[in-house]
C-alpha cells in the first residue's frame, strides 16, 4: 500500500534547540496513526509543520507521491490536511452551524441560506453520529466535550483526507473518549487518514492502529500497535541515559514538621479532595497527565483560583488564602508555565522584574516612599550573580533575553522577597538543555537552604531528577505518594493511572 | 562568558538609547519653535515666551494625570470638568469670602472625590472607561453649572495670591507658574520612578495577569490613578481660575482632548504600561505652542479645535511610524 | 425542577439584560408621567421618535462598531461638519441636489479615511475616531464662523414635514428603513456574520478565511453613511445648520448601545438590546427637557442616570454570567 501522506528527513532548529532532526513519518488512508511521546519531544513541532503555522528548515513532504509545499494554514487546507487545535478555535457567540461554516458561508443572492446551512450542519453532525446537539444554539452552552465534537464536525466538513487531533482527550471523561473514538472509526472506514496525539498510552493501545515515536527530536520507533505492549513503548519514549542531571535521593530526617498542609482540596471537575504535605528542605514533585489537576491544584493554594471547599494550614496554623497578595504574605510563591502571560513585565528593566514585590523593603528611610536605588541594584546584581542570570544589563528590557534566563530572573524576584515556599509549574517549559541543568541546581540548591520548593511538571524525567518526595495524580486525585526513588518506567505507568492505589514507602 | 557587564558602561548605554528616543519628539518641538519664529517674529520675545510657559502650564498639569491613566490602560474623558468643578468652587468661594488657601484644599478635595469615584466604577465594575468618563464629564459639568448659576454664570477671582500666581515671578525674573510646572513634574517622576507605587503603576499597564500573581492589588492601584488625574484637574482648574482672573461656563471645555493630544504626542499607547511623563511635557509643550502660534497669526479658535484634532491624528501617526522602525 | 420551569429560567436568564433596561425604562416612564401626565400622549411619543430620529439612524452604524469590538466616537461631529458643508453648497450654488450629495459623500469620505486608518493601519479606532471628533466640530465651526447657515430648500424640507397624519413622513421611513437594513445586514448576511466572528476573536475569525480587514473597513464605511444620512435629517428638522447640530450624538449613540446590553468588548449583540437601549436615551433625554428644568441640572441628573443606569446593567449581567455558569455546570 502506499502512503497517503510521507515527510522525509524533516529537520527543524529553533534558537539554541534542535527541535526536529531527520524526522521521517508515514501515513496511510483508513489508520489512525498516533504520535507519541513526551513533552519537548517534537510532536507538536511536526504537527505545525504539516499545518503549514511553521515551516521546516530541510526535509520534503509527498501527498500521493507528489512533491508539496506547505507554507501556510491556507496551502494545508487546500491539501486536504485537516487539524482540531488543542485550544479550541470555535467563536462562542455563534450558533454550531455557523460556526461550521465560518468563512464559507452558503448565500443565496445576498442573503445567506441558514436554513440550509442548518440542514446541511445537522447532516454532517449525523453522519458522524453525533446526536443531540442542537445546530441551532450557541456554542457557548454545550459542554467541553460536545465542543470538541463540534469542532471535528466543522474540520470533517470540508472533506480533510488527513485529519489531526491535537491532544483531543485530554479534558475528556472515559465515556466521552470512547464516544469520540466511534466517531474517528467510522471516519476510518470512509478512508480518511487520522493521526491522534495524546499522552494517554492505554488509549493510543486501544484503539490506534500504528504509531510513530519520537524522543527529543528524533524517531525512535515505528509500532503497530497490536504487536507491541505500553512497556515497550514507554522505553522507546525515554531516554537511556539520563546522566546530564542526578540527584542524590536524600535520606530523610524524620520526624520533621510540615511547613504546608494541604487538606480536603475540593474543586467542582477539578480537584477531588487532595491532601497532603510540603517539607521544608525538600523538592516536592507533583506529577500526573495534561489536566490531572496538580496545577490547578496549586493556583488554588496561591490564590489564583478559587476553591469549593478545604483547608491550608501553614506551620500548623490554619491561614485564609483568597488572593495571590495572601499567598506572598504567608511566604508562597508561584512561577506559572506561562512566563510571558503571567510572569514577566515585557517592557520593564530586569531590575525592576526583579525587585518589584520587595520595592517597600528598599525605602530611604522607613516613611519616606522614595527608593534607594543602589541598595536595589546591588541586591539585584547579587541574586543575578548567584543565579548566573545572562543578561546586558540590569536596565535592559527583560523581553530581550532567553527563555532560561527569564526563568531565572523570574526566580530571583522570589528569592529577593524571601519565601519558605516556592512553587514552579514547569519550570523548564521553553528553557534549552543548558539552561535545564543550571534550574535543577538552583532547585537543588534552594532545597538545601531549607526552603520548601514544589515542582509541577509532567515531564517524568524531570520529576524523578528533582523529587525527594513525588505525588502523582489522576483524574484531580493523588492516586500514588512515592516516597523512595523509583525508575522511570514506573513512574511513566503510575501516571497512566492503571495501577492499585498504593504507597511506597 | 561574564555575566554582567560593568554597570556604568551599560547604564551609559542605556541612557543613549533613551536619549536617542526622547529626541524624537524633542526635534518635533524645536524645529516647530524655529518655524513659527521665522514666521512671526513676536512669537520668540521675551513676553510671548513667558506666555506660552503660562499657556502650557494647564495643559502641562492635566497631563500629568492623563499620563497616569494612560499608564493603565485607560482614558480620562472628564478631565476638562473636573478641571471646571475646580475653577468654579475656587472662585465661588473666595466670593463667599473664605481662605484662599482653604479654597484650594477643598479644590483638590472635591476632585479627588470625583476622580476616586470615576476610578472606582470602572476598576471595581469593570466597565469601559471611555463610557463611564463620558457620563461622569457630563455629571461633573452640571454640578459645577449648577453651583456657578448661583452666581449668574460668570464670577470674577479677584485675590492677591491668585493674581499672584498669574503674573509673579518667583525668581531669575521666570515666572512662578515655570517653577509650578517644574515642581509638579519632579513630583510626578519621582513619583513613578522612584516609589513602589510608580513601579507598580508600570507594572499593572504592562501585564495585568503577572501584576496580580505579583501580589499586587491591581484594582486599587488602577483607581488611585484615577485619582491622581482628579487631583491633576484641580490644580489645572486652579491655575485655569487664576490666569483668566474669572471663570465662566466655557472653562475647561475641552481640555481633555488637549492633554490626550500631549500625551499621545509624548508617546504612549492606550495599550499601557509604556512611556515617559517627560515626553508627554514636550507633547503638551508643542500642543501650547501650536496654540500660541495659531492665535499669534489671527486664527480662529475653531480653527485651533481643528488643528488640535488634526494633531493628535499626526501624532499617532508619528508613534506609529516611529515604533515600527525601532522593534 | 422540572423541564418546564427551567426552561422557562433560561429564557429570562437570557435576556435578563434586556429585561433589566426595559425595567429602567419603565421606572423612567413612571417618575416622569407622575410629573407630567401628557408624557405617554401620542404626540409626546412622536415627538420622542422624530426628534431623535438623527440619534436611531446613528445608532444603527454604532451597533456594528461595537459589536465589532471597537468604538465610533465621531458620528456627532462628522453629523455638524457635513450639515455645515451642505449649508455652505447650498448658498453658493443653491442646489439642494448637490448639497445632500455632498452631505453623504463626505460623512462616507471622512469616515472611510478613518476606517482605513483604523482596518489597515492599525490604530486604535477610539484614538482616530477622537482626534476626528475634535478637528471635524472646529472644521465645521470654522468654515461657518460658528453663525448658523439656514437652508430654506422644501425639497429638504419635505424629509420631515408629514405627508399622511400627523406622524408619517420620510423621516420615519428613513429611520425604519435604516434600522431594517442594519438587522438584515446583521443577521442575514455575511458582513454581519464576520463582524460578530471579529468582535469575538480576531485572529479566529482570521484563520476561518475571513478577510477582517475588509469587514472592519466595511463597518466604519457604514457607519459613516447612515451618519450623512442621519445629518439630512437632523438638517431637515432645524431647517439650519447650526452650531449644536449633533452635539454630543456619539456619546448618546455609544451609551445607548451599550446601555442596551451590547457588549463593549464585542461579539455580542442585537438590534433587539439596541433598540432598548434607544428606548431609554430618548425617554431620559424627552423627560428630563419636559421637566423645565436648567440646562446645567439636566446635564447632572442625565449624567448621573446613566452611570447609575450602567452600574445597574453591569450588576445584572455578572448575575446572569454566573447563573448560565451555574445552569451549564447542572448539565
């Protein structure tokens, strides 16, 4: 048989990272094909790719055999390549129908024909036997679920042969996936080809035909899927070695108190009752699939996210926590995976990203408002020494240095204001393999000065790097607690979810 | 590799840089003042220099708290009647026969209170500050209308410190409303470069979402701005009272859209977060000059609204231009 | 609750916003017919239609602005600036012909510059639309001195005299004709379409193949003809082109639309919430003018109605957002 669709040798660099190197992938009409791999292995990359949003350095793209070029959104439509974004990209103040048929609405002189793009909606909704959705309402009142459906609907409608989801489960229940997967299976059957991207192993087992590896980059295996088990391609998704980085797993003091308790965490969807415990000294590690709820989670506790129900209790003392103002007062602080939207001030000097929450410490004299200056950059030109921060200045703007070293400047602004408890969500989402390494010693470091750092990260590598002590959760559960070192394949299959709930201790 | 350079060397730089952009609009500023003395030769004496420093002076003050605003992310329509509240309760009641200097107070009082409030229903309310100055310019203007009919619509401010302020000279032979601007301005910058509270405005305009997970109280923060643009209408309604020795019910009209005019001129966007108070002090500069020019040459004042309006397009369009060769 | 009840929740949740500026306007209608008993009288809301006729067809154009996600602050100058044109026209040349004609071509002319400044340039639409606002009004007063320019033409004339009964004439055909065409173009074409698909998400609506920069060009370019038209009218009913012709229609028009429920921020919106808003402005702005009141006093109480009738619309909706969050969680 022939491939519908054949990339070869498809290379693709980035600043400082090589995020795609000689990556071949094949696809074949009535599969579905996934992607696998972990986080930064280049999945999404490809898939921008082939959706014309980035274009590759080297490499050639077949469909049926002839040589394309895809250089924009509009070339891949025209290829018949069809992709359902992980952010969904319906407008919710339209109806369903005309979301579908946004930008190619049917007219009947001026007038356009609702009637029949009603019709014509209903019948596509049918063909894929999606039933009970009214074409005729808003998308804003139909569940996240039913909204991916519709999003599908809107894709299959300009006939795609090739049809990519982007992560489509993560927000789904069970039930709702396997609904979604009848539909992908009569698709199948019409010869469309699907390439599904996940990171829920059982899922890709079960119901994907063929699949493709990659692993920092690089494709390390191409599998049926009948003929391979979850072990198997667990170790083809991990690297062998993981030396750059090794932590000595520290022999626990006991008998030591809780600097944060966290009980009963409830949060409608969300969070299911989560307790547990932070260390002081230790690098607590929450891990869990995309949308387990370990981040939201911990916006909850800094009070970034309102909450249903549960307590916080900081050295024992039960504390209000509504606001992120509460959090920094009670010496918690936050670093989000999305630096640019939450973390930085783009326009402003790195000193003043630096020192801005602990400005009033650096007053003249105690009820004058004006700021002693030098007293702040001295303290700045100190952290950013100790954190080896790269930069041209302190006065130049932030935005114009990397990604790690804003990561930095972004840790420092904490370490200046002199928290007990930091808590990073990805912390090296964005940041090159160097920068990796160093952000792991500061952690470590940080850890050993008695601080209490808690690192969300779906990355298991990462986690088992960094963790003393590790929480894994499932469906806004903590399923596992791991308190000794375990291997990564372990890890890989607790974060699956298949395994008893169980501790390790 | 070293990791930061030595601070005086960067900080140099730095400073060149800011100096090369400020330039912009300095530029703007002189080659306008070399063309409109070449072309009236009484715009550059002596007497017409100290007039256009007392000419900008109120569209200089309301600056100020435009800026702020700007600074945010949001506009402040109803300057121009904050500015006329001022100006008619100063004149009202030195008429009455009160203390001048208690006048003032109670000037900067009642402002602060409007300003506060405009703040409050658009920061706590969400909802759109365009709107919601628009209404309160027309509130604020009726109960300022409302307290000069008391006074058959015209009131003549006869004091000596007022006069004073119009035409004493403090010192060097300048004129005092020079040294208000000077003091106001090195209030202002140190205000925001130099307080948590400056940093902190930056901050909110720049990225609200980092602002908050900051800790900071961006709400608050944002009303005190509105604020500052009362009491920055207070002063400028003081002075405006002061300079014509009476006021009327045409004080202040449209002055908001001068001082937008100035601060847009000076830079900023109404994305927020970005620009200088100084800048926006030659923006109001050009926009005095342009004025005093215009009446200078004879022309009509709906010439100069005209002008006025076709300036702000011109400045945009400079910003516009500008940014775009410097990113 | 049973299937029926909550239906019937929905649909009030729904349009609870609508409900909210109806209630407004009722407890408007009863405070100012206590003061005067002829206020809901045939001829009083005739009056109410034709003298803000100007205001209704103005507020067609806003509509789509604000759906749009954007801000249309020059309709009121734009309406003295053409009225004063289409005086000056018409005593140099003394055809009323080329007078209207030069009405709506420069309201469409000023107002494409803008559309383009804004569409294809970039800029914010409520600095370009401000800055036309102040040099369009001094233009304006500049051309005529600020002396009113009468414009004694029956052709004009006739757009507001009454052709059948009392109340028909083509004022108000205009005025139906203006919003009818508004609704179809909203709701029954593919420009109303995009400029809801825009007011949403820009960039969405983008990558759906919409041509925004089109649409958005399209919406000012509208706004400013039904702005020409709007200024005919205003002209026909004074007979002259004054100084206060339009004053302050921008920030009437923006309220009313904003008043009504339509979304500052964009994507949501109808001509249902516009009218409604409508509805409150002119009852206000005729009710507080039969109050006999001073000019500075109706500035006040206006003023102050409206931020409070702002506050109120506000509160209404954050309700509403979380009780449809509520009903949606249910689900």
């Amino acid at each position: 048989m022939k491939p519908i669709l054949e990339m070869r040798n498809i290379s693709k660099r980035f600043t400082g990272v090589q995020a795609l190197l000689d990556v071949d992938l094949q696809l074949f009409a009535g599969e579905i094909h996934s992607i696998i791999g972990q986080n930064g292995a280049g999945k999404s990359t490809l898939m921008k790719i082939l959706s014309g949003t980035y274009t590759a350095d080297s490499g050639v793209i077949y469909i049926n055999g002839k040589q394309v070029q895809i250089s924009s959104t509009a070339d891949s439509a025209k290829l018949g390549i069809g992709i359902v974004y992980q952010e969904l990209s319906l407008l919710n103040n339209l109806t369903v129908a005309e979301n579908i048929f946004l930008g190619r609405e049917i007219v009947n002189g001026v007038q356009l024909d609702n009637a029949k793009m009603s019709d014509m909606a209903r019948k596509s909704l049918l063909e894929l036997g999606i039933e009970n959705i009214d074409v005729d309402q808003n998308v804003e009142v139909f569940s996240l679920a039913k909204r991916q459906l519709i999003e599908i609907a809107k894709v299959i409608s300009i006939y795609p042969r090739i049809l990519i989801l982007d992560e489509p489960t993560a927000a789904l229940t069970n039930e709702d996936t396997r609904r979604l997967f009848n539909i992908l299976f009569k698709l199948k059957e019409q010869g469309i080809c699907i390439v599904f991207i996940s990171h829920r192993l059982a899922e890709i087992k079960k119901y994907c035909d063929s699949g493709t590896i990659l692993m920092n980059g690089r494709v390390t295996a191409n599998v049926r899927m009948n003929e391979v088990n979850e072990l198997q391609i667990i170790e083809y998704m991990l690297e062998d070695n993981f030396n750059t980085f090794h932590r000595k797993w520290r022999t626990k003091q006991h008998k030591k108190q809780p600097l944060l308790e966290l009980s009963d965490i409830y949060l409608h969807n969300q969070v299911n009752y989560v307790s547990c415990e932070i260390f002081p000294g230790e690098i607590t590690g929450f891990t869990g699939l995309l949308g387990a709820g370990q981040d939201i989670l911990w916006r909850i506790v800094y009070g970034a996210q309102r909450k249903d129900s549960g307590e916080i209790r900081i050295n024992g003392k039960r504390v209000r926590i509504t606001c992120p103002s509460d959090a920094v007062q009670f010496g918690i602080g936050l670093l989000t995976e999305n630096r640019k939207e939450e973390g930085l001030f783009p326009e402003m000097t790195c000193q003043d990203n630096i020192a801005l929450p602990s400005l009033k410490h650096f007053r003249i004299r105690k009820y004058t408002p004006l700021l002693h200056n030098r007293r702040i950059r001295n303290s700045c030109n100190d952290l950013a020494k100790r954190l080896s921060i790269k930069m041209r200045s302190l006065s130049a703007k932030v935005k114009l240095l990397s990604g790690g070293n804003q990561q930095k400047i972004i840790v420092s602004r904490w370490l200046m204001k002199d928290l007990d408890i930091l808590v990073f969500i990805e912390p090296t989402r964005g940041v090159d393999v160097g920068a990796k390494t160093e952000i792991y010693r500061i952690l470590e470091s940080l850890a050993s000065q008695g601080k209490a750092i808690v690192v969300i990260s779906t990355d298991t590598t990462e986690i088992l790097q960094l963790s003393d002590r590790i929480y894994i959760m499932v469906d806004g559960k903590i399923s596992t607690t791991l308190n000794e070192p375990t291997d990564e394949e372990t890890l890989a299959r607790l974060i699956q979810g298949n395994p008893e709930k169980k501790v390790i201790a | 590799m070293t990791t930061i350079r030595t601070s005086a060397e960067t900080n140099k730089e730095e400073r060149f840089k800011g100096v090369v952009e400020t330039l912009g609009i300095f530029l703007v500023a002189v080659v306008l003042f070399v063309l409109f003395s070449l072309l009236t030769s009484r715009f550059s004496s002596q007497n017409n220099l100290f007039n256009i420093i007392k000419q900008v002076s109120i569209v200089a003050i309301l600056s100020i708290g435009m800026s702020c605003v700007f600074l945010i992310g949001g506009m402040d329509l109803s300057m121009g009647s904050n500015m006329f509240l001022s100006a008619v309760l100063l004149a009202s009641l030195l008429e009455m026969g009160a203390n001048v200097y208690i006048a003032m107070l109670v000037c900067v009082i009642a402002c602060v209170v409007t300003g506060t409030l405009n703040g409050i229903i658009i920061e706590r309310l969400h909802i759109n500050c365009v709107i919601v100055t628009l209404g309160s310019q027309l509130a604020i203007r009726g109960l300022a209308l409302v307290l000069i009919e008391r006074f058959n619509s015209w009131i003549y401010v006869k004091n000596p410190v007022t006069r004073y302020i119009n035409t004493g000279k403090l010192a060097f032979g300048l004129p005092t409303l020079f040294f208000v601007i000077i003091v106001l301005y090195t209030v202002v910058g140190l205000l925001l470069y130099r307080t948590n509270f400056g940093k902190q405005i930056y901050a909110v305009g720049g990225n609200p979402r980092a602002a908050a997970l900051c800790g900071f109280n961006n709400a608050r923060i944002k009303t005190l701005c509105y604020t500052i643009s009362g009491i920055a209408a207070a002063l400028a309604g003081i002075i405006a009272a002061c300079r014509l020795g009476m006021v009327n019910p045409s004080v202040g009209s449209g002055y908001e859209f001068d001082a937008v005019t100035a601060v847009v001129l000076g830079g900023m966007s109404l994305k927020g977060g970005e620009g200088s108070v100084f800048k926006t002090l030659i923006g109001a500069l050009i926009v005095a000059m342009i004025s005093n020019f215009m009446t200078l040459y004879g022309v009509d004042a709906n010439f100069k609204d005209c002008a006025t309006g076709l300036f702000i397009l011109l400045a945009v369009l400079f910003n516009r231009f500008t940014q775009q060769h410097s990113t | 609750m049973s299937i029926k009840a909550k239906k019937y929740v929905t649909t009030i949740i729904k349009y609870m916003d609508i409900l909210t500026i109806l209630l407004l306007s009722a407890v408007l209608v009863l405070f100012f017919i206590n003061r005067n008993p002829k206020f809901l009288s045939t001829s009083n809301l005739t009056n109410i239609v034709q003298q803000n006729a100007a205001l209704i067809i103005v507020s067609v154009g806003t509509t789509f602005v604000v759906i749009s996600g954007n801000m249309d602050l020059s309709s009121g100058s734009l309406i003295v600036l053409t009225a004063c044109m289409t005086g000056v026209v018409f005593r140099a040349t003394g055809n009323i012909w080329l007078g209207m004609i030069t009405c709506i071509g420069v309201a469409m002319l000023i107002s494409t510059m803008n559309a383009a400044l804004i569409a294809y340039g970039k800029i914010n639409a409520v600095i370009i639309t401000l800055s036309c606002m102040i040099w369009a009004r001094g233009l304006a007063l500049g051309i005529t001195g600020s002396k009113s320019i009468p414009v004694p033409s029956t052709v004009l004339q006739r757009i507001y005299q009454p052709f059948w009964g009392s109340f028909f004439n083509i004022t108000f055909i205009l005025v139906v004709l203006c919003m009818g065409t508004g609704w179809f173009l909203l709701n029954r074409t593919k420009f109303g379409r995009y400029t809801k698909a825009i007011g949403e998400n820009e960039i969405t609506a983008q990558l759906a193949g919409v041509n925004t920069k089109l649409v958005k060009f399209g919406i000012f370019a509208f706004a400013g003809l039904l702005t020409g038209i709007a200024s005919l009218v205003d002209l026909s009913r004074l007979g002259s082109a004054v100084a206060m012709i339009g004053y302050g229609m921008e920030m009437n028009a923006v309220v009313a639309v904003v008043i009504g429920g339509n979304k500052l921020s964009g994507g949501e919106g109808s001509f249902a919430k516009t009218l409604c808003g409508l509805l409150f402005m002119c009852l206000l702005s005729n009710g507080l003018a039969t109050l006999n009141l001073m000019d500075s006093q109706v500035y006040l109480l206006k003023g102050m109605i409206i931020l409070i009738a702002l506050a109120i619309q506000r509160g209404s909706n954050l309700i509403r957002l979380r009780w449809l969050r509520v009903l949606n969680e249910k689900d």
